[in-house]
C-alpha cells in the first residue's frame, strides 16, 4: 500500500459487497410486501414475488460472479423497479385493482353502475337482514373515493399509492443501487 491510499479505503471487492447487500435488502422487502400485495391483486403479487427473488438471485451473482453484464443488469433492473414504483405512486398501475381507480366493473359498466347492480341484486335476493329504510339518502350520497393506500398512511403525491416508510427507503436502496451498479461497471471497465 503506498503513503497517498488511506489505510481504510474502500476496494471494489468492497463496494460489491455492498452492492450485494443492498440487492438482498430490497429482495427481502419486495418478499416481506408480498401477501399485502396479493391483497391487493394477483399480478401485483407475483410482481413482487419475482421482484424479490430477481433481487436476491442478483445479489448472490454479485458476490459469486461478477461481470459487466452483471452491473448492467442490476442497473437495469433497479431502473425498471424505480420506474414501476414511481409510476404507481403518480397515477397508479392499471394491474392494481384493489381499490384502484383504474379497477374495470362488469361488462364495460362504471364502477357506480355496478354498485348500483350489487346494491338491488341484494334486494331481489331478499337479505331478511337488509331494510329498505337503510337505503334512505343513500342516492344523494357523494359516492367513496377508492383508497389506494392500502391501509397504509404516507406521502399522497399523485392519485396513486402513497408513499410510506418502506417505500421511500426501498426506492432510496434502489436508486443507490443502480448508481452503484454503474460505478463498479465503470471500474470494472478501467
């Protein structure tokens, strides 16, 4: 080691680990965010499932093998996870049906059209519980906005999902992942 390197100065052996880490990071909270998100709609959950173990899968190349094409996959990847996320925060994903504003009712119907459908299938069935005076007011109601927050409170920046703490925290990991996927492709390449 020469005077001018600091004793402690990381190697790129170093920033690999890290890069690692961060992969495993978010693998393991795209896995910890999955039964929500099949909550939420069948895509989205598979989504997540493969998003985690596409993470945790890159994380263990970056440690066992890695390779150019490996740093620009990772950057790849992370761009596209940050793009889905960001997409979905500003005017959500149209897979996102639970209580999404893009979510279809029957048969090219509004969404209002088939409460109303629900609401007087309910009455034909003759539900000895329901009373026709629990529908007085009911059709000069403001009808609900759908929550896209999932019971989850957070930063409302779009008409999509809000941010919440894991969110942020994971798109931070993912941004810096990408950019540190591209540093270690740059030295990797000197």
């Amino acid at each position: 080691m020469n005077a001018s390197t600091p004793l402690l100065a990381p190697t790129p052996g170093w920033w690999r680990l890290l890069l690692a880490g961060l992969l495993a990071t978010t693998g393991v909270i795209h896995l910890g965010m999955t039964p929500a998100h099949f909550g939420e709609s069948t895509v989205m959950g598979v989504g997540f499932v493969a998003a985690g173990l596409l993470q945790l899968s890159l994380s263990a190349l970056v440690v066992l093998r890695p390779r150019p094409i490996l740093y620009l996959a990772v950057a790849l990847a992370s761009a596209a996870l940050v793009g889905l996320y960001l997409v979905n925060v500003a005017v959500g994903l149209p897979w996102a049906t639970s209580g999404s504003p893009h979510e279809v009712a029957p048969q090219g119907g509004s969404a209002a059209a088939h409460d109303e459908h629900e609401t007087h299938a309910h009455h034909v069935d003759g539900d000895s519980d329901h009373h026709a005076a629990d529908d007085v007011g009911d059709s000069n109601a403001p009808a609900a906005q759908p929550s896209r927050s999932h019971g989850h409170s957070g930063i409302q920046l779009g008409s999509g999902e809000p941010i919440d703490a894991i969110g942020g925290a994971n798109l931070a990991v993912e941004v810096t992942s990408a950019g540190l996927s591209l540093a270690l492709l740059r030295l990797r390449r000197r």
